[in-house]
C-alpha cells in the first residue's frame, strides 16, 4: 500500500497503456517474459514528486524514488512483464514520444530487441508549469489550440498515454500480426545556436525532414499529409509550414498541395506524449482511408504567404491519394531537439 501511495499516477498509465498495446496486437503479455522486447518511453514531467514533497501529503518514504524516477517508470514495464531489451525513459521535452519512436526503431534495425513498447505520458498535477507557460505568452487564453490560424495565439496543455508496438516488417508478416501502417524513415537532430533557446530554427526542421525522407528512399512529393507540430503560436506555425514548403512543397504540382494538420487541435499539447497521439492519430487515418479535417481552422494566419506555398491545411476530412498513402510527423521541442517520421500506409494489412 506505501508503494502504491508514492507510485506516480504516470507509471500506472503507462503501465495500462502497454497492456492495452500488447492486447491489440493479439500478444499474451505473459508470453514476453525473458524476450529481447524493449521499452521505449517519452516523459518529461515531474508533478507527481513535487507534489508529495510540497503536500506532505504523503511523505518522502522508501518508495519515492522508485514512485516518481523516470527511469523507474520504464524500468516497471520491462520488470512487470519480464522484459530484457533495451529500457529508456526518454526527455527531448516536447519531441521525447516521437525520439523515441526513432530509437526503437534503431533498437529493431539494429537488432538489439525483437520487439517494441513505444509511447509517451503527461499527467498535470501541480499549476507551477502552467504558471510559467503562461507568463511566457505560450498558452492560448481561450483554451482552444488554433493552429495556423489567424487567431492562433499559444497552444493548450494537454493530458494523455500512448503505447504502441512496434516490429520489424518480415517478422510482423511471419507471425501474421494486423499491420497498422509502417515507419518508413525516421531522423533526429538539434537546432544548435539559434535566435534563442525556445525559438524555432527552419533550416534545422528542414534538414531533419530531408534525412528521414532519405532513409525512407521516398521523393518529397510521395508525401501527401503531414502530422505537424503545430502548436499554434504565432512564431512557431509560420516557421514550420515555411520549413515544410521548402522540403516537400516546392517539387510537387499545384493541383496536388500537401495537406497539414494537427491533433493538438483536438487534444492540446501533450507535451512528452504529443507525438505518440501523432503516431496513432496518423496510423488509424491510414488504416481508415481517411485524413480528418482540423479544428479552429477559420481563416488562414495573415503571418503566413499562403499564396506563394504549396502547402494547405486540412480543414475538412480528405481520403487518402490511392498513389500516396505517406505521412510525415513531426516533431519539435522549444530546447531545439527536432524529430520526423515517414509513415506509409499497409496496403493488405494480415489479420491476426
């Protein structure tokens, strides 16, 4: 009972989460024990400990430690389930779930693990981070995240747990496993010495494009949707669909813009877990046929040179092109570590 007090309510999502993901993919969780799977988590926050610490509502006991560390939070996955792979706790900030899409996807090509638990958590449980969010202009006061609109004024903060599983593709065939989509590409990279610490940097979000675009061997106009980061700041939007234009716009027709979105439109920003929502809001949307229209998308930021793009918001639902069922994600973090994926879509998925 002492454990369970001190336990962060994020390792019990996560906890959940996975066993969720396992029971979706048709897998016994007890069938893992002593395999090479890994856990690959994003998560940023603390909340928790400062708030046993701060209350004394619980106290500072022998658990805490355990409760509350990062490294514990993966580290209980892969000890519930007796898993012997890799185990990360990942913090990139924002970008950590989408980092750590990239690193098991190294850990499987790599072969240190058979198998993948990939996800994300961010549970708000003390004002002080939204205090500080919102002496710094970030946060939308509507509570509404607008993105690439012309009201776009900050973004929202948002709570959630994902866990996906990840596999290589023959193995995934072998075992006749439901396919929701494939990660075609991923890269990582920093935007270094920019205008400032938390300011966007477009030639870096460029260049991570650019590589995961040559891992996946695919031509920037294969891309129909991208996933964006899209936090609705009146700074960040324009630098990022100027960053996409450049990449995956310029080389395309105009009868044919690529499509942008943002589930934070849907969601707020989940911070640490942002892109593991990315992850599965872009494979359901595969497996669907279907790209969803974006919310608070009224009129098109003045901040942004519509006109002289190729790039178009998806304001309404949109099916997929039958040539170009590829997606893009990406994702940033206001301390400048940048991530991207390529996501294409199974064409004849196996039942399990």
């Amino acid at each position: 009972a002492r454990d369970a007090l001190e336990l962060d309510p994020q390792q019990r999502l996560l906890l959940e989460a996975s066993w969720q993901a396992l029971e979706d993919a048709n897998i016994a969780p007890a069938t893992l024990m002593g395999s090479r799977t890994g856990v690959y988590v994003g998560m940023s926050t603390s909340d928790y400990g400062q708030l046993i610490t701060h209350t004394g509502k619980a106290g500072i006991g022998q658990y805490m430690g355990t409760g509350t560390a990062h490294s514990a939070a993966v580290g209980r996955i892969s000890y519930v389930l007796g898993l012997e792979g890799p185990s990360l706790a990942i913090d990139t900030a924002c970008s950590s779930s989408l980092v750590a899409v990239h690193q098991a996807r190294q850990g499987l090509l790599n072969n240190e693990c058979e198998l993948a638990l990939v996800g994300g958590v961010n549970a708000i449980l003390t004002p002080e981070a939204t205090i500080y969010f919102s002496r710094g202009r970030f946060m939308a006061p509507d509570g509404r995240c607008k993105t690439f609109d012309a009201a776009a004024d900050g973004y929202v903060r948002g709570e959630g747990c994902g866990v996906v599983v990840l596999k290589r593709l023959s193995d995934a065939e072998r075992d006749g496993d439901r396919i929701y989509a494939l990660i075609r590409g991923s890269a990582v990279n920093q935007d270094g010495a920019s205008g400032g610490l938390t300011v966007p940097k477009g030639p870096s979000q460029q260049r991570v494009i650019e590589a995961a675009l040559a891992e996946a061997q695919m031509q920037p106009a294969a891309v129909a949707y991208v996933e964006a980061h899209g936090t609705g700041t009146s700074l960040g939007d324009p630098i990022e669909i100027q960053a996409l234009h450049a990449v995956l716009g310029t080389s395309r027709s105009p009868d044919t813009p690529l499509l942008v979105g943002s589930v934070k439109t849907n969601i707020g920003h989940l911070e640490a877990a942002a892109w593991i929502a990315s992850i599965i809001k872009v494979a359901l949307s595969l497996q669907q046929n279907s790209i969803p229209g974006q919310l608070h998308f009224h009129n098109p930021s003045p901040r942004i040179p519509w006109n002289s793009i190729n790039v178009k918001v998806a304001a309404e639902q949109h099916a997929w092109p039958e040539e170009r069922k590829v997606a893009g994600i990406s994702g940033f973090a206001f301390q400048g570590t940048n991530a991207h994926v390529i996501v294409e879509g199974c064409q004849s998925p196996a039942e399990p």
